[in-house]
C-alpha cells in the first residue's frame, strides 16, 4: 500500500512538473480555414508594411487552402499589376473570374489591364460584358471606355451608336468629345478630330484621356515634342499611371533626351520594377549608352519572364552585333531567332541582310530584301542592294533590271547605278531563260 501511495505521488508530481512541456504534444492542429485565415491576415499586412514580395508568399499560400474562396487570387492580381507584372496579374484575375464570373470590380481591372496592353479586342468583349451587366443605365465613363475599345479594335459600326448615346448624355464633357475624336481619327477625318481634341482639352484640362488621345495623336505625326508636352501635363494628374508613364518614358528615350529619360526610369521603376515595358526601355538605354555587356543582361533578365518579348529580343540582338563586329554570325543568329518568332519583324530584317550579305550568305540575304519588298518597307537603297544581289548571283535578273530602271528615272545620272545596269544587261545575255532546258531533249516554252 505504501509503495503504491509513493508511486502514485511520484506519478502526480511527475505530471505537475512536466504537463506544460507535455501539452503541446496533445494540442490539435489549426484546421485549414484557420490557416487560410492567418495567411491572408498576414498578407495583408505585408500589403499595408508595403511589403509586396511578403504579401505575394502569404496569398499564395492562403490561396492553396481554398478553391472557391477567390479573395487571395484577386489580392495578388493587384499586387502584381501595382508591381507592373502585367502577365502575371493577368492571370490571377482570369483565374478569379473562373470560379466568380460575376465579380464586377475583377472584370474591370481586367479590361483596364487589356488596354494597357493594347489588346483592344479582349478589352471590348470585357467591357461590352460590364455594360450588359449593368443595372438600369450602364455608367457613362464604361461606355466611353468601351467605345475607345471598339474603334482601337477596328469595330467603328459597332461603336458608332454607343458614342451617340453617350453624346447625348454629356456632348461637352471632356472625356466625350475625345470619344468622338477618337471615332473620327479612325474615319481619316483628321481635321475635325483635332479640333474636337483642342475642345477638350479646353473644357477638361485635366483630363487624362483627352491628354492621352492628343499624345497618341501627336507620336502618330512625329511631333514627339507635343507629346512630351501632353504626357507631362497628364503626369501632373495621374503620377501613378503606368500608360502615361511608358509613353512618357519612351518618347524622351526616343527624342535622345536620355538623362530625362533615366531619371524617369529610375524613379518608375521602383514602383514598378516588375514592368517589362519599362525594364525594355532601360535595356535599350544600355545599349545607347554603349554598355553592351549590361544591356544583353538586362535584356535576357526580362526573356527569362517573357521569352517571346520581341523588344527584348531585338535588344539583344542589336547589342551582340555592336560588341563583336567582327564576327557577324552569333548577330545574324539572334536576329534569325526574332524573324522566327516574327517573321515581319521590320527592324530586325533592316539589320540581318546587311549581316547576311556582309557573311557571303547572299541567297538568304535577297529573301531577307525580299520580306521588305512584300511588306513595302524596303528603302531606296535597299532595293538598289537588291538589284546588285540580284545581278551577282542572277536569282532574279529581270526585277533586278526593273528596279534599276526605276531607279534611274529618279538620277540617270548616277554613276553607281549605270554601272548595275551594264552588268545587269550584260547577265541577262549570259544567262538563259528559266523557262527552257539546254541539252538534247525537247525544248519546252511557256
């Protein structure tokens, strides 16, 4: 009895003792809606600390919790479009709108991202889906948005009656009257768009559509000085958004304004230093500056997200030929790789015939010439490096002598070109027709 009343005290003092340290051994396990909760709390709190690489790790992880719960989705969807990773937020609110397709405000950070991109016809199928889902009469600023949709679209008939509406709501508002502008611009009524684009900016100054359209308008006439103008003025109203901020940036870097340029870039970027337009244009400004190394860096950082990215692509293609002019084939090799993914890509077949030539890869260099010539984006000068093509290695001899002869009705007296046409002259009479056989057999003519 007295061994088992010392056990049993032994027994109890032993769990006094230690029951503390035992309890998390029996203590139950959060269930998965209280992680999802503390996992979505916590981004949150990484969103309000501006902590959006923090914020990106909790969301994901509270989106793995859940299926139908689409709050974290659309939470990273606006981080990643605040950051600029405009791919990425894509994909978050599509992935939102599978499994809530009526999610309203979605729908619209979906069709604003759209036009960012200038995907004009998706923006206008999302756009067209919020103005049918509207309660009584649709929002006046969502059929104007629609409408600017539909004519960057090309879908003017379709436009036409909804501007006409909206015209009768508000005809002197700002944001209407660039509405029609825009309407007329894509009619060739350039004239009158102009003067309904000055209205508005009269009657909205601030108006960030209207200073936009002009922009736009003014980079389309090579007036990019009135476009800085427009850009810096829409700036001033909206620091923050990121179509101003890449027209703006752009067309500095494009005027060779570029300390503007980088100081824009700098200060942009660290909003948004995921946005591959703005990281392009830093690339390109690498490579302006001469530093080619730095640039292919820059450039194959945003091919390693984008690997279709033809503006990175053209970067890295231009700034490997500039480091190593002596050696054209690891040039003509990323030039290829850009006329694969695209074979009307105009720049890059202005650089790679000159290579290819240069190379002693001739045939190739005349179907490079000849790409231009279909796209009628050849130069003057291009087509008498044609012709010569064409006369050394007699591919095409009667086009060669054709656009020699055009040539010449521009300067008969110019030397080079009388030379080509002698030899051109000469060529036909030594090769034969491609529409007969030498030899023995019967002699066939078409």
């Amino acid at each position: 009895m007295r061994i088992f009343l010392t056990a049993t005290s032994l027994s109890l003092a032993l769990c006094l003792s230690g029951c503390d340290q035992l309890a998390p051994l029996f203590k139950q396990e959060p269930t998965r809606e209280e992680q999802f909760v503390l996992k979505l709390s916590q981004g949150e709190a990484a969103v309000r600390a501006g902590n959006y690489d923090e914020a990106i790790v909790h969301y994901k992880a509270a989106a793995a919790f859940t299926v139908s719960n689409t709050t974290p989705t659309k939470a990273l969807g606006e981080i990643y479009a605040r950051l600029g990773d405009n791919r990425q937020a894509l994909l978050s609110f599509r992935q939102v709108l599978v499994h809530a397709p009526n999610d309203l405000e979605v729908q619209k950070m979906l069709s604003d991202l759209y036009m960012l991109e200038e995907n004009y016809e998706a923006a206008a199928k999302q756009l067209r889906r919020l103005v049918n889902a509207s309660t009584g009469e649709p929002d006046i600023a969502l059929v104007r948005q629609l409408c600017s949709a539909l004519v960057r679209s090309g879908q003017l008939e379709e436009a036409r009656p909804l501007l006409e509406r909206v015209a009768a709501i508000s005809p002197d508002d700002a944001d209407t009257l660039t509405a029609r502008a825009e309407l007329l611009l894509a009619d060739g009524a350039e004239d009158d768009a102009v003067i309904l684009l000055d209205k508005a900016v009269q009657a909205g100054p601030n108006s960030l559509y209207a200073r936009l359209t002009r922009a736009r308008y003014s980079l389309s006439r090579d007036n990019d000085e009135a476009a800085v103008g427009e850009l810096t003025a829409a700036r001033a109203v909206a620091p923050d958004n990121p179509e101003v901020a890449h027209l703006l940036a752009r067309t500095l870097f494009t005027l060779e304004r570029r300390e503007e340029a980088n100081a824009l870039l700098e200060e942009l970027l660290q909003s948004r230093p995921a946005d591959l337009r703005l990281l392009g244009i830093l690339a390109e400004s690498k490579l302006a500056d001469g530093n080619h190394a730095e640039a292919i860096t820059q450039a194959e950082s945003i091919l390693a997200i984008a690997p279709g990215d033809s503006q990175a692509l053209f970067v890295r293609a231009r700034a490997i030929e500039a480091s190593n002019p002596a050696s054209p084939m690891p040039a003509i090799g990323a030039y290829r790789q850009i006329i694969t993914a695209q074979p009307n890509h105009v720049p890059a077949l202005h650089r790679l015939w000159k290579l290819l030539a240069d190379a002693g890869e001739k045939t190739e260099a005349v179907t490079t010439l000849e790409r231009l010539l279909t796209l009628e984006r050849i130069t003057p000068e291009e087509e008498i490096e044609l012709a010569a093509l064409y006369a050394e290695t007699a591919l095409n001899l009667p086009r060669a002598k054709r656009l020699v002869e055009d040539a010449l009705k521009q300067d008969p007296g110019d030397e080079r070109l009388n030379e080509l046409s002698a030899k051109i002259r000469a060529r036909l009479k030594e090769v034969p027709p491609r529409n007969s056989r030498r030899g023995s057999g019967v002699q066939i003519i078409r």
